[in-house]
C-alpha cells in the first residue's frame, strides 16, 4: 500500500515539473504578425524572468503554429500564460520563447 502511495504521488510530481526557466502568469495584450512569418506577443507587463515585454515565435520552428494558435486563444479568451524562454540572463527585446501555455 505505502508502494502504492509513492509511486501515485511520484507520477503526480512528475507530470507538475516544467521546463525552465518559466514565467509566472502574464496576459498577452497584442499579437502582430510579420510578412516574413515571426509572431510577436506584446503582454500587458514584464516578464518576471526577463525585463521585457515582446517576445517572438520564430517562423523557423516547427511548433510555431501551435504555438500562435495557443498564443491567440489565450488572447481572445483573456486568460494568462506562462512564457518559457531560453536564457534570462540575455533577454533582449523581442526574444523568441521555447514554449508557451495557458494557465486556468
């Protein structure tokens, strides 16, 4: 039974951790498209991670779909998301995130 316990409270643990470094919540105010395919998100605040506050989806990368689409419905529905970036300590404007979610 004490098995069990563990290894139920082991898998909820592990499916809570996420990648880092990862912001707290934050609304997204604007998003703006380019020709060349980049998606930038205006929030309506800073990061608390990073001193900034538009960060792009890269057109390069596979999951940049997924990621706008994500990116718009948190925006028309107003809830928040959390931003993951690659490196907080070099964070200049319009950095590219790694990954995005939206918070309930």
């Amino acid at each position: 039974m004490r098995f069990q316990i563990f290894a139920m409270l082991a898998f909820l643990y592990a499916s809570s951790v996420c990648a880092e470094p990862t912001s707290a919540p934050v609304k997204i105010s604007q998003v703006r498209t380019y020709i060349n395919g980049d998606v930038y998100l205006h929030l309506e605040s800073n990061l608390d991670i990073c001193p900034m506050s538009v960060f792009k989806i890269s057109a390069g990368n596979q999951g940049t779909n997924q990621m706008t689409s994500l990116a718009l419905a948190a925006h028309l529905s107003g809830k928040p998301v959390r931003i993951e970036i690659p490196a907080p300590d070099v964070c200049p404007w319009g950095q590219y995130i790694q990954s995005i979610y939206i918070v309930k």
